[in-house]
C-alpha cells in the first residue's frame, strides 16, 4: 500500500483537513505523477507510436491503490536523482511488466512528468478553490443587500472619518473576491502540459517514429484534460509565474475581508462577530475569530511563497538546476494556503453577524465631528468659506473641551438659525453614494 511522508498538518490548521489539502498532498501528487506517465503512453498509443494494449497496462498500473509504489520508498529514493520521477518510472516499469514496460516513459525527461503533474495537482486544487470563492461571494452578495443602507462609521488610517456603509463594505469586499475567482479562472483554463523531453526538442520521441510533435504534444494536453503548450517550457516558467501571481492575489484578497473582520470584531468596536468564535485555553469567555485570523495569517505568508516561485523566471540552460526544484514546495504551499483560506472564507461569510445598532451607536462617538466634511460644504455658501471653516473649527474644539454635540453647539449660532441642523448633523444622512455603488457593484456576476 502506499503511505505518505508522515504529516499531519499539525502546525497549519489554516489548511489541514480542507479539500485541498487531500488534493495537494503526497499521495495526491503521487496519482498525478502516474497519470501523466500514463497519458504519455495513451498518447502515444494513439498516434501509432505504441500498441493500444500498452496504453492498458500502463494505466491500468498506474494507480495509486494498486499498490504497485510505495509512496514512502519513493520520497527516500528521490534524493538519488533529485526528484521523484527516475525512481518512479523504475517501479511502474516494473509493475507494468517485461513485454510493455519498455514504453513506460518513453521520450521523456523527469521535467516533462514533474512539470506535468504539478499542474494537473494544480488544476485539481484550484477547482475546489473556485467553488469556495463562488460560496464566499454568494454569502457576500447577501449581506451587501441585506446591509445596503446599514450606516457605520468609514475609518481612514485608523479614525472614524466619514460615513458609509455595511452594505458598500461588503460589497467591496466581493468585488475582490470576484477579481481573485477571475484571475484564478482565467490559470485554470490556461494551465499546459509539459513535453519535450531531454532539452525540450522532443528529439527522442523522432527516434520512436513521431513525425509531428505537435501533433503529439496535442495528444498529450487532450489525455490530461490540459492545455497543449505552445512550446516546452522547462526553463520557461511563466505558466508558474502566472499560477503564483494569481494564488498571491487571491490570499490577499480574501485576507482583506478577514483583517477588517477582525478590526470590526474587537470587543471594543462589536460591529461584527464570527458566526462561530474560537475559544481559549485559559480564558473561558473568549470567542477569538479564529477563521479571519487563520485567512489573515495566509495571507501574510503567500507574498513571500510567491516571490521565490518568480525567482525560478531566471532559469539557465534548456533545462536549470535547482530552478525547478525550488517550486515544488513553495507551489503546494499556496495551494494549499489558499485553499484552506477559500475553505475558511465560505465559513466566515456564512456566518458572519453583523450589529447594526452598534455601528449607529458608534456614528455619535465623535459627537457629530464624523460629519464636519458636509458640514463645511454645506455652510461655505452661507457663511462664506473663511467663515465657516472659523466657525467649525471653534465649534470642534468646543466638542472635544464641553462633550457636547457639534448639533447641540452650532443651535447657539444665530447664522444658522435658519438651516435644518438636525438634518445636517445626522451621519446616516451623509453615506453619499454608498447605495448607488452596492447596487453596481451587485450588478457584477
């Protein structure tokens, strides 16, 4: 039977027991590795260059479960060649037998099955990833309508600023999730096989009566359910490059929605909860937001994951040392960050509780100053610019030295006993065009 390399995901439980960890992890990588090895033969079997009956047995040895390769021996083995792939094709050549096996990998290099499969691992996660977005973004959809008029203090660099609302916040917050769903989209639907075997001119396959490499290369993408390569790409990396960029983006977008649940969250702000909260090992009554910190912390570390798979951009040669080698990890890392983070996500917008009456409440914190901005645009055709922005200015440092209202105070003006000051003063009048914008951003599919 095959056994993973002991890990139970004991320090990451942003990812550990999402879908796709089990799409990213070893035995998952493993099934990739034999499945492109075996659409190779399907490949080439279709095109002549092998018999039909060894495309059967190589696919009917390259699963998983057969337990035909041990997963465990396989990783000790790596370290000889470097990668898995050599000690690999040594096994299922075995397993395949003496009158077939010969066409176990024939024309390739370790790259094309490495590059191969880590795609196909890829495009698998990312799937799973697509559909939690959508989740996410439906439960986004949601609370922007139901909050579409729900007034709450707009903070800027930390201080309440102007009104806006629960709604627009939302929505903003889908519209990235929207931008993150779109650039993943646009990867999966792009992501290539890889073949070109020992320096990327597919030389070999020649020798083994192909006359046509794209037509080969074509056969191969079809079997795989990828994309045909325009040319081999072991030292061009840009579909990784595109595949990091895309994952990097998606962590921070979902890690903007989770760093202002957590701000929101405080027990001294209350405006939202965690539909769930974690708890604590030595305080009972916590209720921490264990989801937005769990996406927050994976969005701190994709950046950096992502830089080093940019780095692999300078690849020497037809075929780098070491460039390659240092994907893999990093790659599955954002997989899998980000997986478990869109797992995470459907979880917290979901059930997310929102208290209305406490960000009302906190609109009156600054005891009417969250609207001195109307106010000066409304009182300078009056009273003159220079008048009011003399008469504001009084009136605010009176707010903070009386605790009174700035409504209260500027009553006792008799230049603006004719203005409708209550009207003026009152923040969930002043949201300008929060709910026009919601509505276009609703309108987004």
């Amino acid at each position: 039977m095959t056994a993973d390399v002991p890990d139970t995901g004991l320090l990451a439980p942003g990812w550990t027991g999402s879908p796709a960890a089990a799409a990213t992890g070893d035995t998952a990588y493993l099934q990739a590795l034999l499945d492109a090895e075996a659409a190779l033969t399907r490949a080439q079997a279709s095109l002549g260059l092998a018999p039909a009956e060894a495309a059967t047995a190589v696919t009917a040895a390259a699963g998983v479960g057969t337990g035909a390769i041990d997963g465990s021996s396989l990783a000790e083995r790596a370290r000889g060649g470097g990668n898995p792939v050599i000690p690999l094709v040594a096994d299922l050549t075995k397993a395949v037998g003496a009158e077939y096996g010969p066409y176990v990998h024939r024309g390739a290099t370790s790259q094309d099955i490495m590059d191969t499969a880590t795609m196909l691992v890829a495009a698998r996660a990312l799937d799973l990833v697509l559909a939690d977005l959508g989740r996410t973004e439906a439960a986004l959809a949601r609370l922007a309508a139901e909050h579409r008029d729900t007034a709450m203090p707009g903070r800027t660099l930390t201080q309440h600023a102007v009104p806006t609302t629960f709604g627009w916040k939302a929505a903003g917050w889908r519209s990235l999730v929207l931008d993150a769903r779109d650039r993943l989209a646009v990867v999966r639907a792009s992501l290539p096989a890889q073949l070109g075997g020992a320096a990327g001119t597919l030389a070999a396959f020649t020798v083994f009566g192909a006359t046509d490499s794209h037509a080969l290369s074509a056969a191969y993408a079809r079997e795989l359910g990828l994309c045909e390569p325009e040319l081999p790409w072991h030292a061009l990396r840009t579909p990784i490059a595109d595949l990091a960029g895309a994952l990097a983006f998606s962590a921070g977008a979902l890690g903007k929605v989770a760093v202002d649940v957590l701000t929101l969250a405080r027990t001294e702000i209350a405006e939202v909860a965690e539909g769930s909260g974690g708890g604590s090992s030595a305080m009972p009554h916590k209720a921490n937001p264990v989801r937005s910190t769990l996406i927050a912390a994976a969005a701190r570390r994709a950046p950096q994951l992502a830089a080093t798979l940019y780095g692999s951009l300078a690849a020497e040669d037809e075929r780098p040392a070491g460039a390659w080698h240092a994907e893999w990890e990093p790659l599955r890392d954002l997989l899998r960050l980000v997986g478990g983070a869109a797992r995470d996500a459907v979880e917290l917008t979901r059930g997310l509780r929102v208290n209305a009456d406490t960000m009302r409440r906190h609109l009156d914190l600054t005891h009417g100053l969250i609207v001195s901005e109307r106010l000066a645009a409304e009182l300078a055709p009056v009273l003159g610019r220079a008048r009011a922005k003399e008469l504001l200015t009084r009136a605010a440092e009176r707010v903070h030295a009386e605790g009174r209202s700035l409504g209260e105070l500027l009553t006792e003006e008799p230049e603006l006993k004719d203005l409708d000051l209550a009207d003026l003063t009152d923040p969930t009048r002043y949201t300008g065009s929060a709910g026009a914008l919601t509505d276009r951003a609703l309108e987004r599919r």
